[in-house]
C-alpha cells in the first residue's frame, strides 16, 4: 500500500526522507522493476510506505571518469549508458550489455542503480561490472560505505542494503586494455527465461599474446553475479589456442552445476553457456567465432 | 532544512502536445492513466500493463517511453507527445499517411505506439536502415502485421519528411 510520493530535489534531502522513514520507505527510479513486482503482487500485502522518487535529483545521473576511475550515478539509465563514448572507450562491453536491456523504452526510464538494487540473478550489467570488479557506494545519514560487487548480493533478489541507505554510484577502475572485453547473451525478452544465458569476459593481453589476466562473469545460470575462478586461472598465463580456450569454458559449465545442481534445464543450459563462453573468450580476443 | 513535500494526491503540471495542463493524481496513478483516464486522450492504449509490448508508448521529453510504466508523479514538469499530437489542422502526419498507404495497420492496436517510437528514431536519424528501424520499434509487438509492413511504412515516411536525400 502507498500512503504517498516524496520527490527530493537534492541527495541531501534525500537521506533526511530516508533517515525518517526508513524501512516505511521505498525508493522509486525508473519504476520498470517496481511498477511490475507492484502488479504481479496483491498490493494489499506489506507495510504501508512513501515512494521516494530520485528521479528528479540531477545529481544521481553521471558518467565520470578522475584518475583512471570511472563513477557512473545509480540514476543513471541503461540508454545514457549505451550511448557514453567514455563507456564505449572505457568498457565498451557494459555499454553493450546496457544496450541489451528489454527494450528501446525500457533503457529510456530503467536505470544502473535500479538494475543492481534488483538483483535479479538476468541483471544484464552485472556480468561486466563483476568482470571489472567493480564497488557499489550506499550512503545514508550516517555516513557511507564501498562494498565490492561480488560481496553486496546475498543472492537471488537480495542485497546487503540497509533499510534507509542509497546506492549513490557503482565504481570501476579503467581497465588496462579496454579493447580485450565482451558480452554475449542469447535469447531475446519474448523468449522464455531459461534462454537469458549471458556472459562478460575482460581479459588483460601481453605484448607476445600471452593473457596476464582474465575475468570471466557469467549471467542467468548463478544465484547472484560471481567470478568462475576456475575458468580465469585455466587462461592466465598461456597463449591461447583452442584447448586452453574450450577448457576454460567447460569450467564455466561446471563451476554452474557445482553451485545450482543438475536441474531439469541442465542439459540444455551447460552445453550452451559452454559455448556462450568460448564464443565470448575469442571475441574479447578479436577472434569472431560461431 | 525545508522538509521536502509529502504528498498523497498532488495537482501536478506538465505539456502533454504542446498544451499546459494541471492535474490532480495520486502516488499510485501512472501515466497512462492521467492521460487516458483524466486527460481523455484514449489514443494511447494499454495493452499488458508491465512494459512488454510497446502499445502505450508515448515520447517523454523527446524519448520514447511505456506510459504504463511511469509513475504519474514523475510526469510534473515533462513534455510528453502522444499519438494525438501528429495530426495537424486535419491533416495527417506524414508518418500516419504512410501508415495507411503501406498496410501498416490491421487491427490498429499496437498503432499509436508504433507511431511514436517512429517518429523519436526519425527525429533523431531522419533516414534510418531497415535494422535501425527494426530496432527501434523492438519494443513494440504487433500481433497482426508481420512488421513488415511497418518497416516499409516509416522507411517511406522518412522520404515522405525529408526527401533531400
Ligand atoms: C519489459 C521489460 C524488459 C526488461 N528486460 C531486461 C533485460 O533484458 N535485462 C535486464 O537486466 N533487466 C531487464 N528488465 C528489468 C529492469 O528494466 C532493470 O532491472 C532496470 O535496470 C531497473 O531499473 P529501474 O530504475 O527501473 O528500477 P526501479 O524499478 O525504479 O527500482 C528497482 C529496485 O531498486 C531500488 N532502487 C532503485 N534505485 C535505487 C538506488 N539508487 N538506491 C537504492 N535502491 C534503489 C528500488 O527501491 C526497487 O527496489 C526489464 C524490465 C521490463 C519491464
Ligand atoms: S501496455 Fe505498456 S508496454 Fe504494454
Ligand atoms: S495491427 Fe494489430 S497489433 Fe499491430
């Protein structure tokens, strides 16, 4: 039930609104989440709360980059995003996953901010800021707090946010060789769920072609946003050819049945996460593959 | 500090086609239903409600948007276009004549919508590709047509407006 709608122009009347109300309170970005968990549910359920609209604070909505970080505002839609020469520059693989959201409409209102509070296990921009480890900011009256983003889930649809706290700005630091990143996903919204598999790949390449680093962050097929460690250390230090590359991937498959189990979905799901990850590992290497 | 306004129902201003207009919503109504319900223009449609087919598109500052997505509050302010806006003194908007001539419109639902993520991309690209069509009416379904008559349709329209190229 809603006993109203609070809009406040600054962060700082924000946190005083948050501060009051606290867990009577809810804060309202692009509402694309929001106004459908509002009609998929019975309304009536749940304590009576203020919308806390943020839409109407500028200062929530940037894209920055001081000192080789780069500092994107939670306000801050999926379209600015795609559309951000820095990201392009800086990420280019978030810029594309961004530009994977729903639809044309939806990354119009749907916001970082709003996509990361969510914390659904098909976020699309949580594989590429997992891959460039990137932190969140929550901030309150109190004072604020940088939590990395693998630590601020603590699973499917929850978060380590406090009641009364805001997510100011997800932070990442430039990653050295931009140019050696991809995203893939498959499936498109009309599709069934099981078919949203995606996958974010950052890779770190020496003069001689041998990878010094890799992160691999797989989406849809693990409770919350993780690294497969597994897969990263079977790349770091070779040259890649097909078999280290193949097998780097197999342990992306393996590392999702390791923590989900064998589902009926399973043997769908493993072989083409698998080969969602081999195709990802070679594009972030500037090799095009089918 | 000055407490920040705690509102329950609000007479709220905005532009809606060029017109000035005030008025009262409360913390639940979405912009649809301002427009719909309060404002009469029924042009706009609602087809699931939850951001999936595009029929209640309307252009919000400038933007294409799912008017059942918006909470009315977040309207205070904006320019909002709706598909009642094209027309002018009785004519039709290019874009609707080629709607027409084309075929683009069987059952006529998802029209409105159509319509205006067309008229966004051609402000913005005036002589878009078939595929920079098809994506920007990607959030857009149509249940009748096939798309490609719509295709077709604002492709001709973006001659139709700018026919230097
Ligand atoms: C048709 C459709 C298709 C979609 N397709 C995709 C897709 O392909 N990929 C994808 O990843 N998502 C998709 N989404 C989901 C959604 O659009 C995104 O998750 C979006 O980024 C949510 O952002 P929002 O600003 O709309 O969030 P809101 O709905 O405004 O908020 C979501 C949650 O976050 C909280 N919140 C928002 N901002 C903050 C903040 N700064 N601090 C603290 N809490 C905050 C809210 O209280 C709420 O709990 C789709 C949604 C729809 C309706
Ligand atoms: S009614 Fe808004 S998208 Fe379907
Ligand atoms: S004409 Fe019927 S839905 Fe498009």
């Amino acid at each position: 039930m809603t006993l109203g709608f609070i809009r406040p122009k600054t962060v700082g009347e924000l946190l005083e609104v948050l501060a009051e109300y606290k867990d009577g309170s809810k804060i309202v970005a692009g509402a694309t989440d929001l106004l459908v968990q509002q009609r998929n549910s019975k309304q009536v359920e749940g304590k009576p709360l203020y919308l806390v609209d943020i839409t109407g604070i500028p200062e929530l909505a940037y894209i920055n980059v001081e000192s080789g970080v780069v500092r994107i505002g939670a306000a801050t839609t999926h379209r600015d995003i795609a559309r951000s020469t820095v990201i392009q520059d800086v990420a280019p693989f978030l810029a594309d996953a961004c530009l994977t959201v729903g639809s044309p409409q939806i990354r119009a209102r749907g916001t970082i901010g709003g996509n990361i509070i969510n914390a659904s296990p098909a976020a699309d921009s949580l594989p590429p800021l997992a891959a460039l480890s990137a932190q969140v900011r929550l901030v309150s009256k109190r004072g604020s707090r940088d939590i990395a983003i693998c630590d601020f889930f603590k699973g499917p649809y929850k978060t380590v946010i406090e009641p009364g706290e805001l997510l100011q700005e997800v932070f990442f630091k430039v990653p050295k060789n931009p140019g050696n990143c991809s995203f893939l996903k498959i499936g498109r919204r009309e599709a069934v769920a099981i078919s949203r598999l995606s996958v974010a790949v950052l890779l770190d390449v020496d003069e001689s072609g041998k990878i010094t680093e890799a992160a691999i962050a797989p989406g849809s097929c693990l409770p919350m946003p993780a690294r497969i460690v597994r897969a990263e250390e079977t790349l770091t230090g070779k040259v890649p050819d097909e078999e280290t590359v193949e097998a780097a991937a197999n342990e992306v498959g393996e590392e999702m049945v390791r923590v989900s189990g064998v589902r009926w979905s399973t043997p769908y799901k493993k072989p083409v996460i698998c080969a969602l990850t081999r195709r990802a590992i070679w594009k972030a290497l500037g090799v095009d593959v089918d | 500090m000055k407490q920040v306004d705690r509102c329950k129902m609000k007479l709220i201003s905005f532009t809606v086609n060029g017109t000035d207009v005030k008025v009262e919503i409360s913390a639940s109504d979405r912009l649809i239903d301002v427009l719909r319900d309060k404002l009469r223009l029924t042009g706009t449609k609602e087809g699931c409600g939850i951001g999936e087919c595009g029929a209640c598109t309307v252009i919000m500052n400038g933007v294409p948007v799912n008017s059942c997505l918006v909470p009315a509050f977040q309207a205070e302010g904006s320019v909002i276009e709706t598909v009642e806006g094209l027309e002018q003194s009785g004519k039709l908007h290019p874009l609707q004549e080629a709607f027409v001539d084309h075929a683009a419109i069987q059952c006529g639902f998802c029209t409105p919508g159509m319509l205006m993520s067309a008229l966004a991309l051609l402000r913005e690209n005036p002589h878009p590709t078939r595929e920079e069509i098809a994506r920007a009416i990607s959030g857009n379904l149509c249940r009748c047509t096939g798309y490609h008559q719509i295709i077709e349709a604002i492709e001709d329209a973006s001659m139709r407006m700018d026919p230097t190229e």
